[in-house]
C-alpha cells in the first residue's frame, strides 16, 4: 500500500484518552501530543488530545469518529465503548507499555498489578476494534488479546542542533526514576572511569536519587540537573557529547521504546545504548551508535568514542540523519492516517463532533496552523488530578479529601469530582460517601462503576436486600460488566449459598473472559471439588492474564500437580514463591513434595537441585533449608552441611528443626 496514493476522508474527528499525567512529560508528548498534531496536520482529520478527567469526556468520547484509549483501566469505559460499537463507530485501544510487568519502582505499578484494574484493561483491549502498540515485542504479547495489532513507533516531532559545545567531553543521561537500578549498576564503573579518563565529564539529569550514586565525584568531573519538562531534557542533551542508555534485561524493559535513543540522535549526541531488542531493533552498531551488551563493554565503547573524535562526529552525524529521514512524526502521522481510514471504512457509523464544537469547549486549545486541540485543564480538573496524587501516590488523604470537595462544590454536575471524592470517603463515611455517589450517578446514570459501589456500601450497613437489587439491575443492564457478578458472588457465599455463587462466578466469567478475581475463586472452588482439569483450566487463564498474582500461580501449580504434571507444577510453585508472600510456604512445601519423590527415588541429585533452585527464590525458608541439610549430611559434604545447619537455624523461628541444628 502506498502512502503517497491513498485517499483520506473528509471531517474525520478522533479524540485519544490518557490516564491523569502532567502533559509536559515524556509520555503524554511522545503518544499523544506530538502524534495528535502531525495527524492533524493530514488533510481531512481533527485530533484531539486529552486525559480521562476531562469534564466533556463524555461527549468527547461518544461524538468521535474514532476513539483511542491509551492504556486506561476505567470499568466506565465499557458502556462508552459498548454505546460507540452500538452507533458503528471504531474504538482503538493503545498500550505503551508492559503493564503485565511492571517494575516495582514505577509509581504506575500499584494501580496496573491490582486484578480488577488488570481485568479491565484486558477486556477494553479484546472489545476494541483494533489495538496499537509502540514496539513489537508488545505486539508479540498482547495479539492474543486482539489479533488486529499494529506498531507505531515512538517519532520525534523536531530537530535540534547537531553542534556541540567546546569543553571537556560530557558524558550523559536523563530520566525517570523508573531507571534508577538501570543507572545504580552501572554508576560505579562510570565514577572510576570519570576519575581515570583526562578531558571527560559526566552529566545526570533526573531524580536526586541519581546524583547520590556519583556522590564521589568532584564538581570538576560531574554536572547534576534536575528533573523537568521535556524541553528542559532536550536542552540538557544539546549540553553533553555522547549520551548513554542502559536497561536491564526484564520483561517490562524489553517492551519499552528507543526513545532515549531517538532523543540522544535528534539533538546530536553520540548514542550508546544496551544491546537489547529495545535498541537493537534501530540502532545500527558502529553507524547510528554503539552498542554494549555489559559493563565492561559500555567502558570500551565509552575509551573509543573519547579517543576518537571523527568516529564520534560520524556517528552523531548518522545517528541524527537517521532521525531526520526515517523516524518524524510528519512521515509517522501518514501511516496512522491510512490505517485509521481502513478501519473507518469498516464502519458504518459517524461521528457528531464539530471543529465548531471543539472551539467552544474551554479547556481545549487549538495547536497553531493544524486541526489539533489540546486538552489544557481547568483549575477545577487540577484539583481533581492533586487530589488523585495526594491520595495514591503520597498517601496524604486529608489532602485528597480537601482538593475533590472543592471541586465538586464549584463544579455540581462534574461526574468525576463526586466520583473520586465518594471512593475517598468509603475509607471511613459510608453514608458521606453514598451521597456522592448517588450525585455522580444522577449526573451519569450509565456509571456501572458508580452503581456497583452504591450497592457495596448498601451490603456493607446490612441493606442486603437493596444490595442485591441494584446488583441484578446492573447485570441486567450491562451484562459486559462482571465485577457486578462476582460481588453477586461474595455476597451469594456469605449467605451460605456455594452453588449460587459459582454459577455468579461463571457470570462473571462469561463476561469477561480475563475477570481475574472470578477465574481465581473458580480455581479454589473447583480444587476444592477435585475437578482438577477444570482448575487448570481457570488458574491458567488467571495466571496468563496476572503472571505475578502468586494465588493463581500457586493454584495452577496444586492442580497441575493433582493432574500429574510434576515438571510443570513445580515451575508455577517456584513462581507463586517468588511472586508474593501470602502463599510463599504454602508453595514451598508443595514444590518440596514433588522434589522429595525424586529423594525417595534414590534421585538425590535431582532432588537436591530443584531444593537448591528453590532456595534462591525463597532463601530463608526453613523446610527448604532442613531437607538441603539432610540432602548435604547424606551426601558427606561437611562444608555445606555446616552452611546449611547455621542458615536453618537463624530461619527456624519456631524451633521446628531444632535439635537437626543444635549442637
């Protein structure tokens, strides 16, 4: 297909959706601005950029021609999305990132590992029509989820200067904190490196956590800037000659973007970047930059870009022309175009969402000389988006409190102000809280979410009947939405009534093939009856669609070893151990059984390395420790026996083993 040929509609509006963020970071500017803009710049396509807190979300995401959702986890996204499939009209989901993997550091973690937020996510991307993602490994993840997958890779929308500043040569890096154990293991090679090397510098901007690993340095040898907007960073990176970007081989790193890469090239530093399929994909070593597969490796590459100043020169200058001929937005915006056009033709249903219209929306500011309007919160949205911050991110819930009364009182009709502050109160004022609840679901009567926590709070001061009521209403009408079924649960198995509450988890399930919370009850319910196959079947769907919920991992491991798959059960018992600490000697004892098959065997080697594989997850677990002091004793090793014996005895806090250790 040929993206000079095709011919684009006409009037075509589509609005993309964000979680809450500031819209001068990275991610907001690189998904959403800088794409929106260049898209716009396409004759015939109005875009609009926006986060989910937007007041005229609503009519923005009914009125779209096209609607994309980037990596949002909201339950009142399923009847927009389901009223748009009703109209023919086209709803694409975005992932920017491994949500599945996220690493603990990352401030998004809490919110994308819980199950209900995770399941949500899961069944938005199965029900849109289309999913896009920013890298192929994503795409290799989630097609299962919605085979119509396509990459758009992160662009750059300009370019700065290629020259470079006289001076020492600077050495940098900038980020976020997510890479905080990215840069720490390599800051100790990089300070003596700094410190051996004549006429070098290094430079860090970021979090001040980053300048305490390059503490040692004098001022002479490091430069610390910190964090702020993207403009900022991209200034900083005209400052430095070579720009460095490590990452750690891990499932959330191995999904991310070149970004720093692309960011290093457009502004003429010589990129030096983790030979890893992140940047390995682009980057061409020895042309565009250098790649390093270990520490050692980053060091060499560093001597040789210092020591050579035309092969510096030469690299920055390929690196930067590669940015300039291959990886614009303006070339980027044209392949969106043609498959957005695709997919609208596929459509029988149009849009009611006027350039007019647009203009007369306050918070929405039109981008210079294209049809591009960028969402630019009021004060009464700040307030809300302090609020969400106060309350997840620092905890400080008098504060969060404060900002969503505020504003609700100056905004009565704004759904998501009475939405947030009844979620705060449910903590402690349940009859405060149903107060605004019930004003958000005036406000919007469509609010599956809103109309579930009414109901909760109903069954929590014993209006169990009323509970119930409104739940059958919620199934009723919105049979897509099965966190209505699984509490249809909870309570059924509170009264007692186990068949009732399976056939509610089924429900659940039917709605929502990924709901985690259900297939998990489904498991335990059906190993509970010996119906093992059955168990595979439901903790396998749980564990595949939540790889660090230790429960279904620790589930799927007892009923594959119920079925007879030893081999497999002890790698998902190995998983539940490491995955979380609920059932971390639950799964100990179990992988212990099948190691022990092999002891009584005679197999004691085998038996001894699975004991041992099992230690480095969980080292301080005594029946692991107590079986690899008999596995040592039997074997005659003395040495480790001894190791064991004392490793035992500082992990047994019950004294279980103790005269095995006491001499």
């Amino acid at each position: 297909m040929s993206h000079s040929r095709m011919a684009f509609p006409e009037n075509i509006s589509i609005v993309q959706l964000a979680p809450p963020q500031v819209a001068t970071g990275g991610d907001f500017i690189y998904r959403l601005l800088q794409p929106d803009a260049a898209l716009a710049a396409v004759p015939g396509f109005t875009t609009v950029s926006a986060v989910n807190l937007v007041r005229e979300r609503l009519e923005l995401a009914l009125g779209a021609d096209l609607l994309v959702l980037q990596l949002l986890g909201d339950p009142d996204l399923l009847p927009i999305m389901f009223e748009r499939k009703r109209k023919g009209l086209a709803t694409v989901f975005e992932i920017s990132d491994n949500f599945l993997s996220f690493q603990p550091s990352n401030p998004a973690a809490a919110f994308y590992n819980d199950p209900e937020n995770r399941a949500c996510i899961l069944q938005l991307i199965s029900q849109c029509d289309a999913v896009q993602v920013t890298v192929p490994a994503l795409a290799e993840i989630f097609c299962r989820y919605n085979p119509r997958t396509v990459v758009f890779e992160n662009r750059m929308a300009s370019l700065g200067k290629p020259e470079r500043p006289e001076g020492p040569i600077v050495v940098g890096w900038g980020g976020s904190v997510g890479h905080l154990e990215d840069i720490r293991r390599i800051a100790p090679a990089l300070v003596a490196w700094a410190r051996k090397t004549p006429g070098v510098k290094l430079a860090v901007m970021g979090d001040a956590a980053f300048k305490e690993l390059f503490a040692e340095l004098p001022p002479a040898l490091f430069e610390y800037t910190p964090p702020g907007g993207l403009d900022d960073f991209y200034n900083f990176i005209q400052t430095i000659h070579i720009g460095i970007a490590p990452i750690r081989d891990d499932p959330f790193n191995l999904c991310r973007s070149d970004v720093k890469f692309m960011e290093y090239a457009s502004r003429g530093a010589a990129p030096v970047c983790s030979n890893a399929p992140t940047y390995g994909r682009n980057v061409r070593d020895g042309e565009t930059g250098l790649l390093f597969s270990n520490t050692d490796e980053l060091i060499s590459r560093l001597d040789s870009l210092v020591s050579a100043p035309e092969l510096r020169a030469r690299i920055a200058k390929n690196a930067y022309e590669y940015i300039k001929t291959e990886r614009m937005e303006s070339d980027g915006a044209r392949i969106r175009a043609e498959f957005y056009t695709e997919l609208l033709r596929e459509k029988k249903g149009g849009g009611r969402l006027s350039g007019n219209r647009l203009e007369e929306i306050k918070t929405l500011k039109k981008t210079p000389g294209v049809s591009h309007y960028l969402h630019v919160p009021s004060d009464i949205e700040e307030l809300v988006y302090s609020g969400l911050v106060y309350q997840f991110n620092r905890g400080e819930f008098a504060e969060a409190e404060r900002c969503f009364r505020e504003a609700a009182a100056a905004a009565p009709d704004y759904f998501q102000a009475h939405f947030y502050l009844g979620n705060l109160l449910m903590r402690e004022d349940t009859r405060e809280a149903e107060k605004y609840f019930r004003r958000a679901l005036e406000i919007w009567p469509e609010s599956c979410e809103t109309a579930l926590r009414i109901a909760r709070l109903r069954f929590a001061v014993g209006r169990k009947k009323e509970a119930r009521g409104m739940v059958e209403k919620i199934m009723t009408a919105r049979p897509e939405y099965a966190p209505a079924c699984n509490f249809k649960a909870e309570m059924l198995e509170m009264e007692g009534d186990r068949l009732g509450a399976e056939t509610a988890l089924e429900a659940a399930v039917a709605a929502n093939q990924y709901h985690i919370p259900s297939l998990v009850a489904l498991g335990v319910s059906s190993l509970e009856s010996s119906e093992y196959e059955k168990a595979v079947e439901y903790f396998r769907e749980a564990s595949g669609a939540s790889p660090d919920h230790a429960e279904a991992r620790y589930g799927l491991g007892m009923a594959l070893k119920a079925v007879g798959a030893k081999e497999e059960a002890g790698a998902e018992l190995l998983a539940a151990m490491q995955t979380g600490r609920d059932c971390a000697d639950h799964s100990a004892r179990a992988y212990l059984e099948i190691a022990l098959e092999h002891y009584k065997k005679g197999d004691v080697a085998k038996a001894g390395k699975m004991i041992s594989s099992a230690l480095e997850v969980a080292p301080e677990q005594p029946d692991l420790l107590f079986w690899m002091l008999r596995i040592s004793a039997k074997s005659g090793d003395k040495e480790a026996e001894a190791a064991y014996g004392e490793r035992l005895r500082l992990a047994d806090t019950q004294g279980r083993f103790k005269r095995y250790y006491q001499t």
